[in-house]
C-alpha cells in the first residue's frame, strides 16, 4: 500500500497530475491517496521531490 506522509508533502501536486489512477487529490494542501483506487504504480513514489509517498 502506498501511503502520503503529510508532513512531508509540500502540496506541489506533481503526483496528482502523473497518477494514472486519478487516486490522489490534496487536501489541505497535502496529497492524499484514494487507495481504493491506487494501482500501486509506484509512479508517485518515483516522481515525488520530497519523497512523500512511501511503501507501507
Ligand atoms: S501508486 Fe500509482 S496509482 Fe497509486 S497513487 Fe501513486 S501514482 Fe497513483
Ligand atoms: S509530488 Fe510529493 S510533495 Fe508533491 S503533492 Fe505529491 S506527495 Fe506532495
């Protein structure tokens, strides 16, 4: 399971944009992910510049 640490996330939306799912939506200016929907693509993980998707 792919899960956001929101203390991380700076809310730049960069996966939001890249997930081919559309499984990530911000809130409160931090992403979140849908992981009912989430693939597990790991596309988040790779493209995220503060690293704040991670594995769990
Ligand atoms: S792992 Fe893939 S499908 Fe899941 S939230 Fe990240 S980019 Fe979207
Ligand atoms: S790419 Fe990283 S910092 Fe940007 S919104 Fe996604 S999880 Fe947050």
């Amino acid at each position: 399971m792919v899960k956001i640490d929101v203390d991380t996330c700076v809310g730049c939306g960069g996966c939001i944009d890249l997930c081919p799912a559309t499984a990530i939506c911000l809130v409160n200016d931090r992403s979140c992910i849908d992981v009912d929907l989430c693939l597990e693509c790991l596309t988040c993980v790779k493209v995220c510049p503060v690293k704040a998707p991670q594995v769990v």
